[in-house]
C-alpha cells in the first residue's frame, strides 16, 4: 500500500509543472542533480527527512509513526533502470532499519537476512519516479509492488 504522503508528494509533482535541467552530456548523472532539485523542491511543501550523502535512501517521512524510505529514480521509462541497494531490499523483506553499511559483502548480507526474514511484514521501500523526458508522468510503486523483473 503507498502511504497518502507518498501519494500526496506525486500528485504535488504532477500538477507543478515540473521542469528537469540537465547541464551535463552524462544523463546519469543529470538524474542525480534532477534527484537534488526533486528533493529542494519537496522541502518547500512537505516534511521530509533528508538523509546524509549516500545513504540508501533519498528521503524519507514519517506517517501515523511508521517510517517511509523513498528512493527516487528519473528515468526515460524506456530502459531498464537497476536497483542495487541491499539496504533498502533489507529493509523491505526485514522490516529492520540495517545495522550494516551497504559494503557488506554478500555471504554476511545473506545470512542476516535469512536470520530476519520476514521480522516485520508490513514494511517496504518505495519509489518515486520521475520521466525525464516528460516531467508530468510521475508515479510511485513499492519494492514488494514489482511484478515483473
């Protein structure tokens, strides 16, 4: 389920009229300045936790006491965007706020997350998306909510 501050920040976006600079050749790293233009623009009208750098998530807020992690990716939607962040995938089948960095190697990730598995069923890592080439097409979806990889 997408919490309504979630769906609150889409909506904001959406009816904004969004505008996405990209001073740089690399689009990757245009969608990481997008990302910090995003997040500057969300301070103005909603109460969001910005994180330090390199954090496993871009932002997060609280709702009704629950933490909400958000990952924020700008993207054509014509290509397959990666996602490679065992915190967040951690946090999402665990419920557990991680008490490792994302430099664990993967035999010791594994092994945590077999011995928390399913801890707390009712949390997730969300995403907000944004189409670079169209501003306006926003939307959100959850890591358990992936259908299809």
């Amino acid at each position: 389920m997408i919490p309504e501050t979630l769906l609150n920040i889409k909506n904001y976006l959406i009816e904004s009229n969004l505008h996405l600079s990209s001073p740089l050749k690399d689009g990757r790293l245009n969608s990481s300045f997008n990302e910090d233009e995003i997040i500057n623009i969300l301070k103005t009208k909603f109460k969001i936790n910005e994180p330090n750098s390199r954090q496993w998530f871009d932002f997060s807020f609280e709702e009704k006491g629950d933490f909400f992690p958000v990952n924020i990716k700008v993207t054509t939607t014509n290509t397959a965007d990666n996602l490679n962040c065992k915190l967040g995938i951690y946090y999402a089948l665990t419920g557990l706020l991680p008490d490792f960095s994302n430099g664990i190697d993967w035999l010791n990730y594994f092994e945590k997350l077999k011995e928390n598995l399913g801890t707390k069923i009712d949390k997730d890592y969300y995403f907000l998306i944004i189409n670079k080439e169209a501003p306006e097409d926003v939307f959100v979806n959850t890591l358990k909510g992936i259908k299809t990889l």
